[in-house]
C-alpha cells in the first residue's frame, strides 16, 4: 500500500485510486460495474488491470440476491441482450486483460453472448462454459478464432463436442487442460488424442468413463501429467453385456507415468460433502459442484 | 502500564496524541503495526509524544482496541464481526481513513474489506451519498452511461 504524505492534489488522487483498487478487489463484478458509474475517478479505479484478470460470473451477488437458481435462466430474449450489453460494458472496463472468464452456470448462453464476449478478451487462456445454452458450430469457432492463446477448458454438455473440437482444431493449439462434466466416452478419447495433444491434465471425475476410452488417452497422450478420475464409474459394453471395472483393470491395461486420482476416503471432498448433505438435496446442486469443483487446482474455481 | 527495568522494547509503551490533543498509550509492539507511527518513533525517539495531527479521540481508541487484539494473536472472524457490528458507514469510513494514514496494512485491508461489503448489491445514487462523491461525469457521458446502465441485473425481468 503506496503511502504519500504530501497535500497536493495530484499525490491524493494517485492515492484515491490506490485505496479504491483494493476495496473494489472484493466486489463482484456486478457491483464493480455499478461502481464504474459513480465517478470519473472511481470509473478510472474500477479499470485497473488488477480487477480484469478474471470476469467470474457464477457469482453475481455475493449476498445471494437474484441468483438464477436453474438452468435455461434469463433466455428471453430482453434478458440475453441485457447480457450482452453487460458483457460488452464489462470487458470494456477491462481494457482486454481478462485470462479467464466463468460463465453463470445457470444463465442461458447464446452465440452472440460468446461471440461479443471472445472479440473483447483476446488474452484469454481458461474458459468455463455453463450448463445451457444454445451455441452453434460457427458461433464456438468464431470465439475460438479470437481466442488462439486458450490454454484450458471447462467442457459441459452446452456445446456439441464435435464442433468444439473442429474449432480447437483450426485455432487452438496450445489446449492442456481440460475438464468434462457429462460423461466420457470412445469418441471423446479420439478427439482428445487427435486434435489435443498435448494434453497435460484431464479430469473426468464424478462421471461414467468409457474404459477403452479411458485407456486411449493414457495409452496415447504422451504430455499426459495428471488425470482426475474421483468417483467416476469406468464401465464399457462388450457382446451387449455391460460391464464395471475398477482403476486397477486399467492400470493393468496400460503402460503410463502420469498420476492418477482416484478417491482416498478421508481427503476425498465428495465424501466429505456427502457427510454434510442431507438425503433431500436436489441433484441439480451436486452437478453445479461438479461443475465447481476439482481436485485439480487449475480446473475449480 | 509499567515499564521493565530491562531495555526489551515489548513491554514500553508509546505516548500518542491525537488531533484534538487527547494522549493515548499503546505498547511498542503494536506501534510497530502502524509504519507511520513506527517511522515518526524512529524520527523522533519513543519517548516522546507521537503527534497524529490527522487521527482524533474518536477513532484511535478503536484502532488501539484492534491492535491489542493483533498483538496477542487473537483476532479470530468472531472478533472481527464483533469489531464492526455496532459501527455505521460514517464511523466505518474515518476508521478506514484513519488506518490509511497510520499505514497499518492489517486493519486497512480488513475495513476494505468491510466497506465492500456494505456496498454490495447498492446502486450507484447510494454509492455516491455513502462516500459523499459528486457525479461528475458530464450530461453526454451521464446519458451514455445510462444506455450502458440499463442492464442492471436487480430484477432482471423488471424496471430498476
């Protein structure tokens, strides 16, 4: 914290500026964006690029106020443009730092919301999709053109995989993180393995894993360093039988020196939240936390 | 509070006197969290009365009360929320300002906090009465602000 004793004004404004950068650090970006309008200065304060480096919009009120509680919220068409001119003002106010963007995961995510959004934070490298929306085959590669440098994704069932893929193809090379929340299957792997590869972390937990699949990629991914695999079911249908497997007929299966995560009982965070839950919890809370989070660092938020 | 006969500067106390001529005592090491203080000790020697020609009787108790805490290691969530719970924004802000000026990081990071807090899901005509901060923006950058304006998300599907 700069410290300025002097009374002139252009050492109290510089000081105004500094104070107001750290209390704004705290805000939601909802209320930084309020608080652009209240003055010149504080409109100058809210455009520092120690504010922009992340627009997380799964939390658009810290106290709970109007949250969209479900999926497919705010897809009128009044609110998606009220959306849009959000994002737009936002990243405005973020002069192009932002390096990784959090979608709400409930609000509804549409082609032009990704698209505005994409043009205005070229330095992107981690993006967290939602769990609805309606993004097309041109609408996923016109954002990726604008983000070549996206290093790491959230993946959810919001965008058809072969279209992501295809644009990750044309304009992104540099993917090594990714995390899916769907389910993981054969097809998933060769996409991987072919337009991914040098993958160096994956998670697949708390989902239904493909087992050849599986083996794929850590047969194949070479830069492969660590793959989350907590509570997930690695199953595969052989002569219309399906069967169940455990990490150890995988392990088996293949020759790898990356870690696997699997569950250890006491450090293990599902277990824990499930302790702590109670039997009536509606499922759709359990997917946002998957969604949220992992054991891998880089992929919670 | 007594001083030892020993020259360990934990137990010394510092004389200071506020804006309105009040005289406080706070221990040498509390002194220390506040770098303005500790660099006025260190100007003038710590046995003479630290002037804080811009922090008043109101404030400095406050701020002492904080760093009796911070010294013993016993600042816990609950003390904190205890610390603001009966202040209002007024008291809350020259509190803050005060920390600015002595420069104790610790107690100016923890207000910040709470000032964020209080702001929180406002709108911007609040904002400006709580900091008492004059709009000026001129009417063409009003106006197009209030274009960009009109997505505030309180209520989304209604007017604000």
């Amino acid at each position: 914290m700069k410290k300025i004793i002097s009374g002139n004004k252009y050492s109290n404004d510089h000081l105004i500026y500094e104070i107001l950068v750290i209390i704004f650090t705290t805000l939601s970006v909802v209320d930084l964006a309020i608080a652009s309008m209240v003055c010149k200065s504080w409109n100058l304060a809210s455009r520092s690029p120690k504010l922009w480096k992340k627009l997380d919009l799964s939390i658009l009120s810290l106290k709970g106020m109007n949250e969209p509680l479900r999926p497919f919220a705010w897809m009128d068409q009044y609110s998606s443009q009220k959306i849009t001119q959000f994002l737009k003002y936002t990243s405005s106010l973020s002069g192009g730092t932002i390096s990784c963007i959090i979608f709400n995961y409930n609000v509804y995510l549409r082609d032009m919301h990704l698209i505005s959004i994409a043009e205005r934070t070229p330095n992107l490298k981690r993006l967290v999709l939602p769990i609805s929306g309606n993004i097309s085959k041109i609408g996923i590669e016109t954002a990726l053109r604008s983000w070549r440098g996206l290093k790491s994704i959230t993946i959810t069932s919001m965008v058809h995989y072969i279209n992501l893929f295809d644009a990750i193809e044309k304009y992104c090379t540099n993917i090594v993180c990714l995390k899916f929340t769907y389910c993981f299957e054969q097809d998933h792997a060769k996409s991987l393995v072919k337009y991914t590869p040098n993958l160096k972390v994956l998670s697949i937990r708390s989902m239904r894993v493909n087992m050849r699949g599986l083996c794929y990629v850590l047969n194949n991914l070479e830069h492969l360093k660590v793959v989350n695999l907590r509570h997930s079911i690695i199953l595969d249908k052989f002569d219309d039988e399906l069967r169940i497997y455990s990490i150890f007929d995988v392990l088996s299966r293949v020759n790898i020196s990356c870690k696997i995560i699997v569950c250890q009982r006491r450090s293990c965070l599902r277990c824990k939240n499930e302790n702590m839950r109670n039997s009536r919890r509606l499922s759709n809370g359990s997917l946002e936390e998957i969604w949220r989070e992992d054991e891998i660092i880089c992929l919670a938020h | 509070m007594a001083q030892e006969a020993s020259s360990s500067t934990s137990s010394k106390t510092i004389s200071l006197k506020t804006g309105d001529g009040e005289i406080f005592e706070i221990e040498a090491s509390a002194a220390k969290q506040m770098k303005t203080v500790q660099r006025l000790i260190d100007d003038l020697g710590d046995d003479i009365t630290i002037p804080l020609h811009n922090v008043f009787s109101k404030e400095l108790p406050k701020i002492i009360e904080y760093y009796k805490k911070d010294i013993t290691g016993e600042i816990t969530k609950d003390f904190e929320a205890e610390f603001v719970k009966d202040l209002n924004d007024d008291e809350v802000k020259v509190l803050f300002l005060a920390a600015n000026y002595l420069d104790a990081n610790k107690l100016f990071e923890f207000l910040s906090q709470n000032i964020a807090d209080r702001l929180e899901s406002k709108s911007v005509e609040y904002v400006r009465k709580y900091f008492g901060v004059e709009n000026d923006f001129t009417p063409e950058e009003e106006s197009k602000l209030r274009e960009e304006r009109a997505w505030s998300f309180r209520g989304i599907k209604e007017d604000e």
